[in-house]
C-alpha cells in the first residue's frame, strides 16, 4: 500500500474509510487476477463439450479433411466423458450435502417432539431415508463413471 496509503494519512481520512477503500480494491485486484486463472485450473466442462460439438459441426459443414474431423470427434468424446464426469461428481456432492442436511432435520424433529407419534417425525424420516437413498444412487453413478476405461 506504499501510493494510496501515504495520501489517505496526508489528507487526514478516517482510518475506517481507509480500511474499506483497502478491503474494496484488495478484492477487486483479486478478483481480476485470480477469476481467469480459476477459469483455467476448474473449467466448466459442459460449456467445452458445446464448444467441441459446434466445432465438430463446422467441420462437418465445410467439409474437412478425415484427420480434421477425426481429431474433432476425438475431442468432442472426450470432452463429453470429462462433463458426465464432472455433472456426476457434482450431483454426488449435492445429494451428500442433502443427505446430511435432511438426516439433520430428521434428529431435530426427534429431539423437539413431545411424542413418537408426532407426524413431523415420519415425514422427516422419510425425507431423510429418501435423500440417503438419492446419495447412495448418486455415488455408485458416480463410482460407474469413474471405474470405467472412459473416463480415465
């Protein structure tokens, strides 16, 4: 902070104002250098699939060399095997996540109810049964995708 900071002091503004004036552009400065490269180390796997499958399409348009559209299926494939891949991992986190969070809701009705026989209970349980049931379905699709010689 050797430019700005000199000037705030000089000029005499709240040390409040300073700190948010530091907070805002220390954010935006990391923002605008961390964004592209987050982009790059965790991309978003079912817009490359789109991209590979336009690009497939032009070539197949302009009718391309057979190595040209051969090198574009085999990217089209792959990129297609890597967006199963991420959709399945990441509908594997969101059904753990709701698992939890609904075997949570199931103890909470449980520990609030006067009786066993309170119907927020069952629904509750049932709720919850249904999300475990989800997340188990979620990771053996997972555990699929991950097993088979595609993916790798």
């Amino acid at each position: 902070w050797g430019i700005m900071n000199p000037y705030m002091l000089a000029w005499g503004w709240n040390f409040v104002l300073i700190g948010l004036i530091k907070t805002v552009v220390t954010g935006g400065l990391s923002m605008a250098i961390f964004f592209p490269i987050f982009l790059i180390i965790f991309p978003d796997y079912n817009a490359v699939q789109k991209r590979a499958a336009k690009k497939l399409e032009r070539l197949r348009a302009s009718n391309a060399s057979a190595d040209k559209l051969g090198a574009a299926q085999l990217a089209y494939n792959s990129a297609a095997a890597k967006a199963e891949l991420s959709n399945a991992e990441k509908a594997k986190l969101k059904a753990a996540t709701l698992a939890a969070a609904k075997a949570l809701a199931y103890f909470a009705a449980v520990k609030n109810a006067q009786s066993d026989a309170d119907p927020k209970i069952s629904a509750a349980f049932s709720a919850a049964a249904a999300a475990l049931t989800a997340k188990t379905a979620a990771i053996e699709a997972h555990k699929a995708l991950t097993d088979s010689p595609v993916a790798g």
